[in-house]
C-alpha cells in the first residue's frame, strides 16, 4: 500500500495540565482541548478527558466520531508506564488503528526535531531525554510519588515540606514560608491537602515559588537551585555534553536555566517545536509504517 502524507492523521499529547488533539490533513490542521490527563493515577479521568477531546474535535471538524475512528491516530500520554495500560486506552476508545506511548517521545521529537541533542521537560512532571546519533535516551518521568524531580508538583510539594521544617524550628523562615503558611491556615492544613492534592493542585503552587525566586526570597531561591542540580547531575547520564544543543521545555524549565552549570547555560537553544508537533511526527510515522505493512497492521 503506498502512503499518501497529504491523507488525515491524528495526534494526541496528553499531559497533567491538559490533552491537546489535531486533526492534520495536508497543510490543514483542526484542534481541539480538553483536560487533564495521567493514565498511572487517574486512568478514568485520562479516559473521559480523551473522549471529551475527541468530541470536541469531531465537532471542530464537522464530522462524527466514527469517521474520526477510521483515521490514523498517534497518542502520546502521561502516566502510559506499560503495555497494559496502552492496551486498555486504546480499548475504552472508538480508534481502528492506533499507536499509544506515554508523552514523553512526543516532547523529545516536538523540541529536536532532526537534530542531536537532549531536552530537560519540566511541566506538572518531569523527564530528561536525548536523541544522539538516532538513539532515544529517556529517564525519569515516573510519576510524583517516586519521581518527577524539578517538576511543578515536585518543586510544590519542596516547599510545602520546607514550611513544615520552618514550623519545626529547623529552616529559617522566609516571606514565601509565610505566605504560604497564610495560604493554607495551618500545618494540618499543608498536610492534609498533601495527602489528597493531585499533581495538578500541588504543581499550581509552582507560580507562587518562581515569584518569590524572583524577589530573592531565600527559601524559593533554594528549591529552584535544588531544581536546577537535578537537572545538572542527570543530563551527562544520557549522553549529554558540552557540543549539543539542551533544549528547556515544560513551562517550569526556564526557571532552572539562571541556576544550571555555565556549560549548560551556553548551550540552551529553543525547541524546534512543542510536543504536539513531535506527536504529529510520530503519527505521520505511525501512518506510514501502517501502509507499508498492509491492512493488516493496527
């Protein structure tokens, strides 16, 4: 079967924040946004959040969710951290054929584009990659109970624990330990909304702390520095070095630029694009490899 790259393909990004769809055929694209996405720690969420996203595209399109199923789709989410929850994605929805991995393939090609390099993401969650000769290197990512370093929620829930520390007598105060303090009412407050705040909700404290940060507040300066060394120590195990490109993507990343190694710094360049690019890369591929092995692929 030979491939027509003007035919209509589907890609997805899904991520903490939001899910983000496009419809592309030929130079034409149709968009659509819906909600919050993590397959790991809220599956039906990430289920329904799709299912409104693709309503809404079929709406934007002018078309119905069955002639929506037939084309091509490309879904790079957060939290598809296995082949089971790929598979049961891909059931609860309407798609023929599909390819689904977690979204962090996506950023990677998205920023890249062709070129070697890595990126360090930094948006609800967070994950460092590099591409270099056509190997994809990918670490991190693994969620805000065991992972995420120098991501929204990460850097959130530092200074939620740093205020507990100052209630504690052991870290000096700072305006930003009040406020929040203020904010919350008390320390069984700060606890208790730990305990039940979705990495959304702790990752929407991250304004608060870059805004202290750029006030010289102490305590955010801290946590951005304390950021900004996870990124350092881990980008040379990817095969990062000094020659490449690093790429700052998620809307957290560029806090940490002023607080990475000078040699980083000088190497920061812009991202080729953002991941929904990178997923309509990958579904052109997906499209591509799907008519080259015949009607038989999926």
């Amino acid at each position: 079967m030979t491939f027509d790259p003007t035919a209509p393909i589907i890609a997805v990004d899904g991520g903490g924040t939001h899910c983000r769809f496009v419809l592309a055929q030929g130079d034409q694209r149709i968009t659509a946004k819906a909600g919050a996405a993590n397959a790991s720690s809220d599956f039906s969420a990430t289920v329904q959040a799709l299912k409104d996203g693709l309503s809404q595209l079929a709406k934007e399109a002018d078309c119905t969710l069955m002639e929506l199923a037939e084309i091509p789709v490309y879904l790079g989410l957060a939290g598809v951290i296995s082949a089971d929850i790929a598979q049961r994605i891909g059931a609860a929805l309407p798609f023929v054929h599909c390819q689904i991995e977690d979204d962090r393939p996506a950023a990677l090609c998205g920023a890249l584009g062709d070129r070697d390099g890595a990126i360090a993401h930094c948006g609800t969650g967070s994950f460092l990659a590099s591409l270099i000769s056509g190997q994809r290197r990918i670490i991190g990512g693994w969620g805000p109970v065991l992972g995420d370093e120098a991501s929204a929620q990460w850097l959130g829930r530092c200074a939620l624990s740093a205020c507990l520390e100052v209630e504690d007598g052991t870290r000096p105060a700072s305006r930003l330990s009040h406020e929040l303090l203020s904010h919350f009412g008390t320390t069984a407050d700060i606890v208790a909304f730990a305990a039940q705040a979705t990495p959304a909700e702790m990752g929407a404290l991250a304004p608060r702390i870059t805004a202290a940060a750029d006030r010289q507040d102490p305590l955010a300066r801290a946590l951005l520095k304390a950021g900004a060394q996870e990124i350092a120590k881990r980008l040379p195990q990817i095969g990062w070095t000094p020659q490449m490109p690093l790429c700052l993507t998620g809307g957290l990343a560029t806090q940490y630029r002023d607080d990475l190694p000078t040699e980083m710094q000088a190497q920061i360049a812009p991202p080729a694009g953002p991941p929904l690019d990178g997923a309509l890369t990958l579904a052109r591929k997906f499209a591509q490899h799907r008519a080259q092995q015949g009607p038989q692929s999926s």
